[in-house]
C-alpha cells in the first residue's frame, strides 16, 4: 500500500461470476459491485464483469482518487470466466492477466 491506500500491485480481484449489462458505466457497475456482489466499489479492489457472449470485458477500480473502467473485447475466442455458486470470485493478479488473454482460470475463494 502506498500512503495507507491500495496500489494496482496489491489490489484485491473479484470476478463476477454471472453476466451484467455491458452498457452500465460507473455508478451501474458500482450499484452491481455494491448492491449484487456486496462489497464497496471504493475498496481499491477490482471488479471484473462480463457480457452474456463473453467476449467482452469490463473492470472496475477506484484508483486512489476515482473509479476507472477497463474495457477489453476479444476478436476471437471467449473470456473464460470461473464457474461457482458464489456471486463473485477472488482471483490473483496473474489469473487475471490470464483471463484477460482469453485463458482459463481458477477461483482461489469465494466471497
């Protein structure tokens, strides 16, 4: 941690297991993070959801001083997203540099 806040290097990743509108933006996304996975979109961890198709990607961070948005689309192929029952998925960074080339990955816990 930088300054008692949280950098991108130990930022905690949750991965929503189930597919969410891609045409939500930040206050959307935040209302999913909150009210859907029950966490605080202001934690400094990221959120990474999914369309239905799962071609695209989009990741939600507060970086120290506002939310940011990542957004990826695949050309071809498939994000290949970790099955469970829980809502989301806590993954490391690796797996989500893996995720996000289109690679499997597998959920460390659930939360």
């Amino acid at each position: 941690m930088i300054g008692g806040r949280q950098g991108v290097d130990d930022a905690q990743v949750w991965i929503a297991v189930a597919p969410v509108d891609m045409r939500k933006s930040f206050d959307g996304l935040a209302e999913v993070v909150r009210s859907f996975l029950g966490h605080d979109p202001l934690s400094g961890s990221m959120f990474v959801f999914r369309n239905k198709s799962s071609q695209r990607v989009k990741i939600l961070w507060w970086d120290r001083d506002g939310l940011a948005i990542y957004y990826k689309r695949l050309e071809r192929g498939t994000f290949r997203f970790p099955s469970s029952k829980a809502h989301a998925v806590a993954v490391d960074q690796q797996q989500l540099l893996r995720l996000l080339e289109g690679l499997e990955v597998v959920a460390r816990r659930t939360g």
